[in-house]
C-alpha cells in the first residue's frame, strides 16, 4: 500500500476476499492442517494514532539539573548572602579579596572563572541595572555603580529577554534607560559621552530616550512659566485654576526651578 492510497485501496488490502478466506480454512493437499489467518492489518491512519499514545506511556525522563562551578558552591557556603540568596553588586577588587581571605579555598583560575559566571548571571545583571550599590562581602555598602555599568547591565538584559519573547521592547528599553539617566546624577551631554558606543542601534535608543528626557524637561520648564505668568500666589491656586493635581503641579514646579541654570549675580 502507497501513501497516496485512497480509503477504498486501504480497506481492500487489509481485508481478505471471501474466496481468500475460504482457501485459508481448507487442508492443504498434503495433509497438514490450515493455518490459522493472519489477523487484518490496521490502516495506516490507525497504526498513526496509537503511536502518540505509547509514546504518552513511556515514562519520562528527569531534566538534567545544571551543573554549579564548585568555586561558586564554594562561595555559596562562604558567603550565603552574597551569593545566594541574594544578588548584589559587588565592590570592584572582591577577586583579589577572596584570594587574599581564603588563600587554601580557591585556585586563582577557578575563582575567576566563577566569579564571570555570578557577574554574567541575570540576577546579578538585574541587581546592576536596578542602580543597587557595591557591596563588600560582609555586605556593607561600599560605593554607587557606575552609569555605564548601569546601563551596559541594561543593555544585555534587553537583549536576553528580546531574544526569549520575540517582542518589540523598544518602548520599555527607551524608557528604563531615560529613567537611568535621571538616576546617575548627570546632565543629558554627559551621560551621552559616558556611555555612547560603536554600535548604531543602542546609540540611537539612547538618543531616543535623551530626546523624550529633553521634552519632559521642556514641559516642566513650560509650566513654570505659566505659573510665573499666571499672577497668582500660591501654587495651589494655580493648580485649582487649570483643575491640576496640587501636589503634582508643586513636585513639577520645584524640579523645574532646580533644573533652571543659575545665573551669577550682577556684579
């Protein structure tokens, strides 16, 4: 039977003809009794559909659990809350003070192989790009991260998560990145020059973001204006007038104050 049988072709060749089954049951001219008839063949469709169902019965396999470098369970044991159960970013130079610390613990290769594989983790990643501050190993607080680190972390967990979803995350990438810009302390310009890259495509998000950062600011310093304009006294009467948020309105108005370049006094 072909592949390009029809039903009808299928049904003829599974089943005998009434003369086949006839011979089948009369002796044989030597004498030997009739063999007993093969049972029918099943169609092809049938033969298909139970072959999910054993498949279904086999037991299934355990996952393979992923293998942990022995530095980092080492370091699990060590420093539990560092890292394990939870991540923070850590002080620059904590290579150098493990080894200095647990000198019979670690061979220099390993640790820093381990170390790659804790900095280059997502939730290592996540703990950078949140802004979270360096920690030395006891966990105290040491130093701020740096803005490029900052947004490097950013940059790499947009990619990871565009390549598992398959989604458009532009918007989200723009605004998490203007949102780290007002975080680091630094004017647009300079944020600019400290992060800006070789690579087009992350430098024009970050044109994206400074640009929608650059139109917030103009709508803070518009408002000011209005309310400067405006006659009135209090802020709260501004508010009422335009039938604004008051504690908005105020909150908006002292960022745009703050935001206004100082002029030096006429000498």
């Amino acid at each position: 039977m072909t592949d390009t049988a029809t039903p009808q072709e299928e049904i003829q060749e599974v089943q005998p003809t009434e003369a086949e089954g006839a011979a089948q049951q009369q002796p044989a001219a030597d004498g030997r009794p009739p063999r007993s008839p093969r049972p029918p063949r099943q169609p092809r469709q049938q033969q298909q559909k139970q072959k999910p169902k054993q498949a279904a019965q086999q037991p299934q396999q355990p996952a393979r659990s992923r293998k942990v470098h022995p530095a980092l369970e080492k370091l699990f044991e060590l420093y539990p809350n560092m890292f394990g159960a939870r991540f923070l970013p850590l002080k620059l130079g904590v290579f150098q003070d493990l080894l200095e610390k647990h000198p019979d613990d670690f061979k220099k290769d390993d640790l820093k192989v381990a170390l790659g594989l804790h900095a280059r983790s997502t939730r290592y990643l996540e703990a950078v790009a949140a802004g979270h501050p360096r920690h030395d190993l006891d966990g105290n607080v040491v130093e701020a991260v740096a803005p490029e680190h900052v947004h490097h972390a950013i940059l790499e967990l947009h990619r990871r998560r565009a390549q598992r979803s398959g989604e458009d995350l532009r918007p989200q990438l723009v605004a998490r990145i203007a949102r780290a810009v007002e975080a680091s302390g630094l004017d647009r310009e300079a944020y600019a020059v400290l992060v800006r890259s070789r690579d087009e495509e992350t430098n024009a998000v970050l044109d994206e973001a400074l640009a929608e950062l650059a139109r917030e600011a103009a709508k803070r310093e518009a408002l000011l204006r209005a309310f400067e304009a405006s006659g009135r006294s209090s802020e709260h009467e501004f508010a009422d007038m335009y039938g604004m948020n008051t504690d908005e309105v105020a909150r908006t108005l002292a960022r745009a104050r703050a935001e206004r370049p100082q002029v030096p006094p006429a000498a």
